[in-house]
C-alpha cells in the first residue's frame, strides 16, 4: 500500500475523528500520522476543535424566551406543566 | 453532544388531531434545540427568539399535511433552518459573506496552523471569552457550512438526518461538515495560539 500523503489524508479526516473510517483506513492515516507532526496536530486539534464545541452549548431555553413563545401559541395554560 | 430523541414520546396522532396539551409538549421537547440553533446561525438572541416562534408557528399550521416520512425533530429543524435563513437573507448586507464562494468541488482549503494547543488547560478553551469565540468563529462560516455544521456537531444529528433537514444528499453533508470542521479548526488554532504564547510569555 502506498504511503499516504498529507493532501489525501485530509479527505478522511472528518471519519477518522468520529470513528467510521474502515479499519484499513484508519491504519494507514496512524500510519502516517508517526511520521507527520503537523498531521498529527491538525487532527489532534480537529478532534479537540469538535468536542470544545460538544462541550460548550446551552441546555436551557430563558424563561422568559419560554414564556413568549407559549404566549405567542396560545398555550398559556401549559405554562406551568414543564 | 445533546440526543434529541431522549425527549418524551410525543404522539403524532394526537398532534394532528388538535390536542393542544400535546403540542405544548412538543414545544418543550424541541424549543431549547430550535432556539438554540438560531442564536448560533443568527448570533442575536432577538432574531433566535422570532425564529423560535416563527418555527412552531409554521409547525402548527402544517401539522396537518406532515406525513411522517421524517421524524418530528428533523421537520422541526428543517422549519427552524428556513426561517432562519430567510432572516439571514434580509439582513445579507451587515453579515460578512467571506469565503462564501467556496464549492463542494472545490479543493479542500489545506491546513495553514500547525500550533497543538490541545494542551491549555479546560477552563481556558471553555472560558466565558473562549465561548464567545467559539460562537463568533461559527459566525464566520458560509452560510451552507454553518448550517451542516450546527445540526451534526452541535445538535447531534446524524449526517443522514442532517442531509433530510437540509434536502442534501449525505455525500454534500460529509463534504461541508469536513469543511467547517477545517475551517473551524483553523480560525480557533489562531486564537488559542494566541493564548497560547501570553502563556509561555
């Protein structure tokens, strides 16, 4: 199998970080990635760049957004139910 | 990663037949999502509220004629996308379209920052500054890479829902997710580089 380069990695990197490249796949881009350091930082700081953003967002809606919005439908009478 | 399907069994039945207890469900179940992903496509908390109206407005009005081939959610969102692009598409002028000529054909942008800040401690990637870049860099995004982007990393929707959502086969969402994604990444190595060296200053 040929060596893979770093422009042909790239294409595959988005599987890589989530784990559905193929197994052969992924080998050859670990492969590559001992012997590349600016490959091996990229795709470190890709993963990190995708879980900072997992990691960062709001789990509730503002009362006050929520209360609007009932009003806005007519729904004032669930208010309360949540 | 937030899994929307977590929510409480919403009846689509009972939805189409009117029951307003049930739609009042629904609400809760997807307002946080919908609303969250206006704000960060909108980046204005005035402009995610009307989205968020506007969208379960819509849903209301079409529940009737919603046939069930997608799930609930998807609908939702692809509702929710709609609005917030025609919202976009009026305020066009104030927003910075850099980059927007970038094609799925195109040849992928090569990496430019080769920093490994991976090593700065948590609470700085995740300060209250580092979030606003964080959002700030989505901003940054063409429109149809921002938007894939949201669904599948932020909201957790899988590439096959993103693409139903979006009306994109799933080759064009893995495309522009790989897109954003270096896009991203590169815009964010810059900044936490930055910080990186008033560290080891």
């Amino acid at each position: 199998m040929e060596e893979k380069n770093c422009k042909s990695l790239l294409g595959s990197l988005s599987d890589y970080v989530d784990g559905t490249a193929q197994e052969e796949l992924c080998r050859e881009i670990e492969r590559h990635l001992a012997g590349c350091e600016d490959c091996r930082i990229v795709v470190d700081t890709l993963k990190k760049t995708v879980y900072l953003y997992h990691s960062s967002i709001e789990a509730d809606l503002p009362v006050a957004v929520r209360e609007r919005l009932f009003k806005r439908l007519n729904l004032d009478e669930f208010l309360k139910t949540n | 990663m937030v899994d929307i399907d977590t929510g409480p069994e919403i009846s689509l039945e009972a939805l189409q037949a009117g029951d307003r207890a049930e739609f009042a469900r629904l609400v809760d179940a997807y307002s946080i999502q919908i609303y969250r992903l206006a704000l960060k496509m909108l980046g204005d908390e005035q402009d995610a509220e009307d989205v968020l109206q506007n969208t379960f407005m819509k849903a209301l009005q079409s529940l009737g004629s919603f046939e069930g081939r997608s799930s609930l959610s998807t609908w939702l969102y692809r509702i929710a996308v709609n609005e917030a692009l025609m919202l976009l598409r009026r305020q066009k002028p104030t927003i910075p379209v850099a980059m927007d000529y970038e094609d799925d054909d195109d040849e992928l942008q090569h990496p430019t920052q080769f920093t490994d800040w991976c090593c700065l401690p948590e609470e700085e990637l995740l300060s209250a500054e580092s979030k606003g870049h964080l959002d700030k860099a989505i901003r940054r995004l063409p429109e149809k890479l921002r938007v894939v982007f949201l669904l599948r990393d932020i909201e957790g929707l899988s590439i096959r829902e993103t693409g139903e959502a979006l009306g994109l086969t799933e080759t064009a969402v893995k495309t522009r997710l790989l897109r954003a994604r270096l896009n991203l990444r590169e815009q964010l190595s810059m900044y936490y580089g930055e910080r990186l060296k008033e560290e080891q200053a």
